[in-house]
C-alpha cells in the first residue's frame, strides 16, 4: 500500500468548507477564500484511495442532508476493525 497515493478530506480552518488534498501535500490554498493552509495542522475527516472517491465525499459534505450517511458509513468501518 502506497500512502502517497491516498487523499485525505479535511475542511478549510477560516472559512469551513470542505476540499481533498494529497496525503505528501505540505500546504495548500483553500478553493473558496484562498487562505494558504498549513495542512498538517487541520483535522482529518476521511481517507479516500482515489482523487475520485475523494470527490465524492467532498461533495457529500457540502450537503448538510447527505453528511449522516457518510458518519454512519465510517462507523461501520470502525466496528469491523474492532
Ligand atoms: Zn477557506
């Protein structure tokens, strides 16, 4: 497993909103206020194996309805690894 082909999913620190990056990725400015983001510092929300999958859950996050879905989705995870 190549962790530099992961994508992780985390949220802009000033403005909120949701974006993906390259898990090698140091710093990136935010699509929406364009705030330079040192990206180790910020939360991580979700993993994703493909730019594709990573959109997807971006997405997902900027609908407020479809967010459960995705919390419940990682819950499972957690209880298989359990
Ligand atoms: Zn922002």
């Amino acid at each position: 497993m190549r962790a530099q082909r992961c994508y992780l999913i985390t949220r802009c620190e000033n403005c909120k909103i949701p974006f993906y990056f390259k898990a090698l990725q140091k710093t990136k400015r935010c699509p929406n206020c364009n705030k330079l983001l040192i990206l180790s510092k910020l939360n991580i929300l979700y993993k994703a194996d493909s730019a594709e999958e990573a959109l997807r859950i971006v997405l997902k996050l900027k609908q407020p309805d479809e967010s459960i879905g995705i919390i419940e989705a990682s819950k499972i995870i957690r209880d298989e690894e359990f």
